[in-house]
C-alpha cells in the first residue's frame, strides 16, 4: 500500500481537523501516517492510525512516503518545507493553504474563507484525491458512555492556547449563574495547570484527552472560545456555541461537525498601531455581552430540541 504523510498545525484542533485528511487518504488507497506535536495524545482518540512526532530531519523522514499533504500554519517547519519544495528535494507534498499565501503552487488548495475548515478539508481532499465529500476523521467514540447522557449539562472551556482569544474569566462566571437559574448543570473544563483561579465552579479532573472526550459525549452542550476543545465536542455529535471576537476567522474555524452557533461582534473592530490600541485583539471582550451570548445558547438549545423531532 501507498504510504502518506499528514503534517497538521500545532494545535489539538489542527490535529481533529487533519484527520479529515487522514480518512481521505485510505479512502484513496493510502496508509497515512500523522504527525503532531500531541501525539500521543490524539492517538487516544484515533484508533487504528499510527501518530509520531514531528520528524527532526524533514527531508530525510518525508522523501520515504508517496504523498504529504501539509496543513500550511505559517510555522518555521512549513517555510523549512517550502524551501525543501522549491530546491525540489522533496516533490512529494500537497499544501492545505487556510489563508492566502504566496508559495501556493499548482496542485495546493486555497480554502473558501465562508466555508468553516472541516468542509473546505473535505472539498481539499475530493479535489486532490478524488474521494466522496465527506468530513469524517473517524473519532473514536468513547466506549461503554451514551451519547448526551446528560443533556442539562453545558461544559464550558474557558480557556485557549491564545489569551487574546479568551472572553472574560467574569462574564463565563455570569454565564454559568444564568445557565444554572435556568436548570442547566454547569461544569468548567480546562487544563490541570489552568485550574487555579476557579474555585466555586464544578470543575472535573481528566487524566488525558480520551477522559474529556468522554465527558463531552455524556454532556448536553459545550461553550468556549475558539479553540480545539469545540471541534472535539463537535466531532462527537454536541452542540456547540463558540465565542470570538474575530468574525472573519471564527467563520473559519468554527467547529463544523454537530450543530452550533458562533458569537461574536456586531461589527469589526480596528487594530490602531501603538500602546494599547490594538481595540480588536484587546478590547473584543466588552462587545461580546453576557446577554448576548445567553440568548446566543437558547437559541442553540432551541433548534438542538427541534432535532430531536
């Protein structure tokens, strides 16, 4: 069998979606394999798929498969691959490109920017490989668990690997209070070294990505800001809402699996050069209410009832 290499973005989220990629290429005769910087981690979600490291000598690792498809994030790691691609040591790779990027070459993909990523991944993949639309990357589901166990329970992840993405640690906290007086069992999720701070708020324990997994199946809905956790929840079938405050890139990369709703700015906010003036990235927060964002779940609520019918 053809042997095929899939290097994702750094991101657990990166990771989620590029399995799109990794289904494609079996489907296309294939054997990927993934490589990430959690890979051990992921490989609790995917089994059957071999993950490993990032290679330290790229030319030499990627020479011995068929095919690479690359998920361009800009890192040092994709321009030490373009190099290696234009110096045609390596003729092997297939770039994803989410945004524009002047290496693009014929046989690379552009992703539509008012698609979310895992469409324009399945779209990516039938171009490239001739495969059925699809977005499956064949998560695993967690075992001995019923799906939406309990569906009164919201999971909020507060956090993210970028601070400036983060809504307020006090207006989750609002949130929560307003979920519960309607009935709803709130519980936090986040990283065992995010968790000081949080006192007061039901907050689980998990030993791996595998035991999150699991809770999220079990649970009713998840919210949080942009970030990997909302693609895991929304590969398992949970509703999710996702708050940013970037509306061109959430409409990106919203999750794009289960149902789910996004809030954000009414309108864009600029970015002034100097001290404290970066309104978009600083200042997002105030825009985006608590009142907003509670009608924003009743609403994902509401049509999440009506599907069940």
């Amino acid at each position: 069998m053809k042997q095929a290499a899939v290097l994702c973005g750094s991101g657990i989220g990166d990771g989620l979606l590029m399995m799109v990629a990794a289904h494609h290429l079996r489907k296309g005769g294939y054997a990927p394999t993934i490589f990430h910087d959690h890979h051990k981690e992921l490989s609790l979600l995917f089994e059957g798929y071999p993950f490993a490291p990032y290679p330290d000598n790229l030319e030499e690792t990627l020479r011995n498969f068929d095919r690479v498809i690359v998920e361009n994030d800009n890192s040092k790691r994709a321009w030490d691959l373009f190099a290696l691609r234009d110096a045609k040591k390596l003729t092997n790779l297939t770039f994803f490109f989410p945004t524009p990027c002047r290496k693009m070459v014929e046989g690379d993909v552009l992703f539509d920017p008012k698609k979310p990523i895992a469409s324009n991944l399945a779209m990516a993949c039938h171009k490239t490989l001739g495969t059925d639309l699809s977005k499956e990357n064949n998560l695993s589901v967690p075992e001995e668990k019923t799906f939406q166990k309990y569906p009164k329970r919201v999971v909020i992840h507060p956090t993210s690997n970028d601070p400036k993405r983060n809504w307020k640690k006090e207006q989750f906290l609002t949130l929560a209070k307003q979920l519960e007086n309607e009935g709803y069992t709130v519980s936090f999720c986040v990283a065992p070294d995010e968790k000081s701070g949080w006192d007061g708020v039901l907050l689980p324990s998990f030993k791996n990505l595998k035991e999150v997994a699991a809770y999220l199946y079990e649970s009713g809905f998840l919210v949080g800001n942009d970030s990997g956790i909302g693609h895991l929840a929304s590969s398992l079938g949970i509703p999710t809402l996702t708050i940013s405050g970037n509306p061109k890139r959430v409409r990106l990369w919203r999750p794009d699996w289960a149902l789910g709703k996004v809030a954000t700015l009414p309108f864009p906010l600029p970015n002034f050069k100097g001290i404290n003036m970066r309104v978009r990235e600083n200042h997002w927060q105030r825009f985006v209410s608590v009142g907003k964002v509670f009608k924003t779940f009743q609403e994902l609520a509401d049509e999440s009832r009506r599907h069940l019918f």
